[in-house]
C-alpha cells in the first residue's frame, strides 16, 4: 500500500438509518480493484487515535464515515498537515458535507473518496478546540447536552423532539459578547453555512474565506419559533428582526458562570467563563 492509500475511519452508531458501510466499502474497493485500510471506532475519541496512527505511519489520506462528531474526531489530526481529508456522509446532520455538495448517497461519496477534487478550507477554533461546521452556546448547547444524555436512539426527528421538549421552556442567557452586554437566546459561530439537513444558520458563510460568521438569536416570542424554524431551513434567517449577524476573524464572549457549549453538534461540558472563537485559514486539505 502507497502513502495514498485512503484510510476510512467509521463510526458504526453514527445517524439514525444503519448502513453496513463497512461492507459497502470492502465490496467497493474490491469490485474497482482499489485499496483502502478500514478501521471501525469502539469509543469515543477512537477516531482521533486511530488517525493519528496512521497519520505517524505515513498515510496521507483519511475518510471520515459517519456524521460531523465523526468529521470532527478524524479532521482535529489532520489541521495543517500534509494529508488529505474526505468524507463518507452517514450522520444525523452531515452540515459539513452538505457545505462541501458532497453526496448523500454513500456509492456516489465513495466514488469522491478516489476522483474527487482536491481544495482547501478554513477551520475554526473555539477555545483553540477546532470546529468545521458550527460551534457555540445557548439553545443548541442545551439540545446538543439533552440530546446526548437523553436514553433514544440518534437520528433526525429525536433531535427534533428534544428541539420541541426544550424551546418553550428555554430562557435567555446574559454575556458579554466583543465586550459589549448581550441577551440571547443562541449564539452560533460558523465556518460552514449550516448545523446540517440544510437547516441554515450561516447563510453566507463560505469555507475558504478567513472569515467566521456569527448568528446571535435574540429574545423573541415563543409564538415566533415556527416563523424562525422557516427562515432556517429557507436560508433566510438573516431577515428576521430578531437576528444579529455578523462576520469577521475573531469573536469574544464572557459569562458571569462556566458556559455550556457544542462543537459541530457535540455538547462540551462548562470549562471556561470566557469564550474565544477564531479562524485558522486554510488549515484542511480536501478530496471531495
């Protein structure tokens, strides 16, 4: 095997439809007559081992197959380094792949994996912890937490009723956000324009820009939730009045408590009173 040879990294739990993708990809490359190493995660934070393995062995090429908790643990290894990173979709969301116009349909991903282009994107970091698709606190931190504590399986519309079991209850968090005070209900850093299943929060983020995008919801009517869960998935969001949007290399927030957050859709226990999102440019290479 060359030190091109794609390493796809899965996650076996990842989304709410069970594909053996295993299986998928062994009759894949064995019907093409390709070469692959396939590795299947165990635990969390496996992915990031197992990358990093390969990565010391010389391999220059990593597939990540599973969502974007998935993406997240294989592309941390790869930042600034001389690999190439792909992505096999199979998560609940798939918001980075979705950015990229990568297939849903796994043959058609997999066909990416050895014909795809290749580019470059920016990541973000948040605490210096890299995100890839969105990062931030509030609302979706909340859901991200209950989300991952709650005894169901994964998928679309579980996430969508700890969504509906949360809003109406959900007060408005006070910070500090670039110094100045701010009430909100979520705020949302974002490299890429999307949470995932196009439900856009960024509308105009772009990967390749050096540039963050940062969407503060504010305090609204409780009623108004069905107005803006449209303007979410129509791309629209920035119209509403009850929307902050801006965009730039750096974001600061402070909070008078430890505050929770989620990293492309991942909760993170409270660590820190102070928050620091920013952009590392170009630091991803991609085959897609």
């Amino acid at each position: 095997m060359s030190s091109q040879t794609p390493v796809f990294i899965i996650n076996p739990i990842a989304g709410a439809k069970k594909v053996d993708s295993k299986k998928l990809i062994e009759s894949y490359l064995s019907d093409k007559q390709l070469q692959g190493i396939i590795e299947t995660t165990t635990e969390k934070n496996h992915g990031k081992a197992l990358t990093k393995k390969y990565l010391n062995e010389g391999f220059q090429h990593f597939v990540a197959v599973g969502g974007d908790g998935t993406v997240n643990e294989v592309a941390s290894e790869l930042i600034n380094a001389e690999a190439y990173f792909s992505i096999i979709p199979l998560g609940s969301g798939n918001g980075l792949a979705r950015t990229l116009g990568i297939p849903m349909n796994p043959i058609k991903a997999i066909e990416r994996v050895f014909a795809g282009k290749k580019s470059i994107m920016d990541i973000g970091l948040i605490n210096e912890l890299p995100f890839f698709c969105t990062a931030g606190v509030g609302f979706d931190a909340y859901c991200a937490k209950q989300f991952a504590l709650g005894k169901h399986s994964r998928g679309l519309w579980n996430y969508i009723k700890v969504i509906m079991s949360s809003y109406f209850s959900y007060e408005v968090n006070l910070s500090k956000f670039c110094e100045q005070p701010k009430a909100y209900f979520s705020i949302t850093f974002a490299n890429a324009n999307q949470f995932g299943n196009n439900a856009y929060i960024a509308p105009d983020a772009i990967l390749d820009d050096n540039q963050l995008d940062c969407t503060i919801i504010e305090k609204h009517p409780k009623w108004y939730g069905m107005v803006m869960g449209y303007l979410l998935m129509s791309g629209k969001i920035r119209q509403s009045s009850y929307v902050e949007y801006y965009r730039g290399t750096e974001f600061s927030l402070s909070h008078k408590e430890k505050i929770l957050m989620h990293i492309d859709g991942e909760y993170v226990e409270p660590f820190s009173d102070k928050i620091l999102a920013k952009t590392l440019p170009h630091a991803l290479k991609l085959i897609i």
